[in-house]
C-alpha cells in the first residue's frame, strides 16, 4: 500500500478512516517534535540533510534521497503489507490465523515487549544528540542524522502500536516514551545500554556495530509475532535497520584502515603519537560494547522467553525456517553458566533457553563483520587480529553478571580482574584520548578527519566531494 503523505502524519495504515485514532496521534505528534527539538541532534534544525525517506513498503519505495530539514523529516507508520493468510507459526497457538487485534490475555506481555522495544528509539537519539559538532566528515554526519531520524520513526511505530491497541494505557506509555531519558538518574531508559553514554564516534560506530544488531535480532523475533501489527511493523523496522549497521561495520572497518595506513607509513605501533587510533584501543571498545550489547538478550534461561514463545507473541530469528515443531515442548538446549567457580554447558529446556538461542544467532553474526575487519588489517600487512570476546567477560544481567572472566573466558578472582582489567576495557585514559581526537566538525565536502580512511563509495552513489549536509 502506497503511503499517503497528504496527512499531517503519513501513513499507509489508512489513519483518516479511524478520527480518534487520528486526533491521539495528532496530539502526541508536537509532543515528539518537542522533544525531538531538546533531546534530538543538537543545533540542527535548520541544515539541509540529504536523507533517505520512505515513500513506499516495497523494495523500491523506502529509497528516496533528497535535502530535508530534520524537523521536518516525514516521520509516520509505515507497516510492511498484510498476509490475509498469515498464520500463528509456533507455541500453543500455532496455525491459528495471526491476530488483528490484541487477545486481552497477552494485553500485558504484548504491551510490555512494544513499550521496551520503543524504549530504546529515543534512547538512542538521546545518546548520540552531540556527536554531529565532532562528525569527522560531511558524509559520516549524514549516516548519523540519518540514523537519528529513522530511530525517530521507529519510535513512531511503537507508539502507533500503543495508541491504536492499548486504549489509554497505551496513550500513557506513549507519553512515558519521551519522559524517560538516556543516563537520566530519576527516569533512565529501560535497558542498560541505553542508558550509556555515546561521546566519541568509535563508541558510536561501535554501537551501531553491536547495539543496532540487538535490534536487528530482537526485531526480527518480534516481526515472527502472532499480533500482526507488531509483525508488520517490525519487518518494515528492519530494511532500515540494515543502514544502521553498515554504518557501523565500515565506520570501524575505516578507522582500523587508517590506523593500519598510519603504521605502516610509519614503521610504528605508536599510532597515537601520529594521531591515530592504535588497535588495542579499538579492541577495548569493541569488548565493551559487545558485552553491554550481549546484556540485552536478558537471562540465559528465562521463563519470560519461554512465555513469549508459548504464546506466540515473540518468535525465534527466521522461526518459519527452522525445521523443527515450533513448539519446543520436548526440546533441550545447551546454555553456559557458572557452577563451583567454572563456565559450565548445562541442558535446560530449550523454551527457557530462547533468549540464549537468540544470543547465540546474533554472536554468530557479529563474527562476520569482525572477520572482515581482520581481513582490513591482514591487507596492510599487520599481524593483528581483532576478537569478539567470551559471551562471559563483563556481563551485568545472566548468569555471569557478578562474576570475573577474562576475554578468553577464564574465570578470575577479584584481584586478578583488577590486575588485568585496563587491557581489556577502555580506561578513563583511553576514553581522554579517544575524545581528544574528536575535534571540531569537519565540514569541507569530501574531506575528512584524520584518524578515519574515506568511505569505499558515496552514499546512493554520490561523488566523494558530495555536500551531504549543508548548513544555514
Ligand atoms: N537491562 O527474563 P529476562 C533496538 C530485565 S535494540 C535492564 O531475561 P526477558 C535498538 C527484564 O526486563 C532491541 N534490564 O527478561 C538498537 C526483566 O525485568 P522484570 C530492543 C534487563 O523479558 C539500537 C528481568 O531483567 N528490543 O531496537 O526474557 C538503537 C528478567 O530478565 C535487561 C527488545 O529488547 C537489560 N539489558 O528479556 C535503537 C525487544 N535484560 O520484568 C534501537 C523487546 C533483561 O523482571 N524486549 N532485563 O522487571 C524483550 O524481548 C525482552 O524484554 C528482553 C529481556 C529480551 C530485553
């Protein structure tokens, strides 16, 4: 279904037809846009941004560039077309047609996996709100307010799904949505992640590496829903989702071959003396924001998944492809967990185990990309291998919150994490340096900082000098 941008609030689920609903989401809107204003990039409401919007569900229609104010960004609720024949494909109500409405006994499980979901949009627009004053290049704050304004409507999404499902209940979470804020002490988001700071972009490209990957799987397990919206809003989610982590994957990929270039022009591994990001350090990072990423699976063995699944209102990645019964009664899978001081593998019921399942398919994926960095750094010449470290190291929810494990996945005691810990996560110095190389914007088409290599090409093909943002 084409969608209909003549309304205040583009839509292709047909809003004009249903005017309270209409009238709900018209009053939530200058809400947003207030807070999009306080909390959303900071100071650039008047740039021209070449952005991406999406004028159609379908493969050609989400892909449409030109120069946009932000605050003007046609946010709206986008779902991915209806099955009429789709059916519930696992738990106990598998084959029964997917839901158009929500059966009020999963009101409450439904509305709590919609509101965390949109927890975590704003959050993450909130956390990335300065990094355009330090944007190494025209290009890299372009991917950036790009990201910024898709979370924006996946926001949108969410909050659709709660003023069109949930009645007042879910017009109050809508509200509670912008009142929440990253880091916030009193009101803080609700996944840890999300309440951490994004102050330098490696930590930026690094979370949409690692931190937009969580989404991906998490979206792609909600997009199996047996609720329908919620699955196809999800699935719509995801074809932007990809631009998220590719900007992650070639941002990092683009320091570690600048820091590579700087090695070996200069026979050196002291690449900070010549302003680069010298490898331990991006291996620091890449260890932090992979283990808080990992936290947002939830519990290894959880009855929360088990429910979800058993219910049919949270799936497995690519469920309808597994070959199996969708039903996981009889089932076990292999989790790791602590015991007498050892990581131990221990059978549990597989319905338990799905978040650890879901783990697994994400870790799995973030291996590639870390392979094709390595493949960057064995190009220039230089033995060093970057490495995803043990699901264990540094976990705060699970199984190994509170216990110490290296990155190879040997458990320590107190003192020997403490003796050992500034290798393997960034210190308050790491971070100094990092953020001392973040200088100010640079805003000279087709040039760029100096600790980050030119991307391999343009966005939508664009010469390398394109002005992909221009300020007013
Ligand atoms: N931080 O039984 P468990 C994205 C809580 S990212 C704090 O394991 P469950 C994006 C948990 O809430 C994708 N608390 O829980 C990326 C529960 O609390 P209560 C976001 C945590 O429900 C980048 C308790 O611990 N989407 O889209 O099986 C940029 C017991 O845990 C955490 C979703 O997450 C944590 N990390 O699993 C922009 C999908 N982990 O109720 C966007 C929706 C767990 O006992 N959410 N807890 O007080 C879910 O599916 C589930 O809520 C979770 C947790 C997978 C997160």
């Amino acid at each position: 279904m084409a969608i209909d941008y003549s309304q205040l609030i583009p839509n292709n689920v047909d809003l004009s037809s249903d005017r309270r609903l209409q009238r709900a989401l018209e009053n939530w809107q200058p809400r947003f846009l207030d807070w999009w204003k306080d909390m959303g990039p900071d100071g650039t409401s008047s740039f021209d941004v070449y952005l991406r919007t999406a004028v159609s569900t379908d493969s050609n229609g989400w892909a449409n560039f030109g120069y946009v104010k932000m605050p003007e960004y046609r946010w709206g609720i986008f779902l991915a077309d209806r099955d009429p024949e789709r059916q519930i494909a696992f738990g106990d109500n598998k084959g029964k047609p997917a839901w158009q409405d929500v059966p009020g006994e999963m009101r409450s499980t439904l509305r709590r996996l919609i509101v965390t979901q949109g927890d975590t949009e704003p959050a993450s627009v909130e956390q990335q709100r300065l990094l355009g004053k330090t944007a190494p290049s025209l290009y890299d704050l372009r991917n950036l307010f790009q990201i910024n304004v898709e979370e924006g409507r996946h926001l949108w999404a969410m909050v659709y799904l709660l003023h069109a499902y949930f009645g007042r209940d879910g017009r109050e979470e809508a509200e509670a949505m912008l009142e929440r804020h990253s880091g916030d002490p009193d009101k803080p988001r609700i996944l840890g992640a999300f309440n951490e700071a994004t102050p330098d972009w490696l930590s930026f490209f690094m979370f949409t590496y690692f931190t937009d990957r969580d989404g991906k799987y998490q979206l792609a397990s909600l997009a199996e829903s047996g609720f329908d919206p919620l699955a196809r809003s999800c699935r719509f989610m995801l074809t932007e989702e990809a631009h998220h982590m590719f900007v992650g994957e070639t941002g990092v990929g683009r320091i570690l071959q600048r820091t590579c270039e700087l090695m070996k022009e200069h026979r050196t591994d002291d690449v900070r003396s010549l302003g680069g990001i010298d490898l331990p350090t991006i291996q620091k990072y890449l260890n932090f924001h992979f283990s808080v990423s990992l936290d947002l699976f939830g519990q290894e063995a959880s009855t929360n998944a088990a429910n979800y699944y058993t219910q049919g209102v949270k799936g497995r990645f690519l469920e309808t492809r597994i070959d199996d019964d969708h039903l996981l009664t009889n089932a076990t899978y292999e989790i790791e967990t602590v015991e007498d001081g050892r990581i131990v593998k221990k059978a549990v019921p597989a319905l338990q185990a799905l978040n650890e399942r879901l783990r697994q398919d994400y870790i799995d994926d973030c291996a590639k990309g870390v392979l094709r960095w390595n493949k960057t750094i064995e190009r220039a010449g230089i033995n060093f291998e970057m490495t995803l470290p043990h699901r264990a190291f540094d976990r705060q929810i699970g199984a190994f919150a509170g216990v110490r494990v290296s990155p190879e996945g040997k458990v320590l005691s107190e003192a020997e994490w403490n003796a050992h810990k500034d290798r393997w996560l960034p210190t308050d110095e790491d971070r100094a340096y990092v953020t001392s190389l973040m200088g100010a914007a640079v805003t000279q088409p087709g040039k760029f900082a100096h600790w980050i290599a030119p991307p391999a090409r343009g966005i939508n093909n664009q010469p390398g000098d394109f002005e992909y943002v221009r300020f007013n």
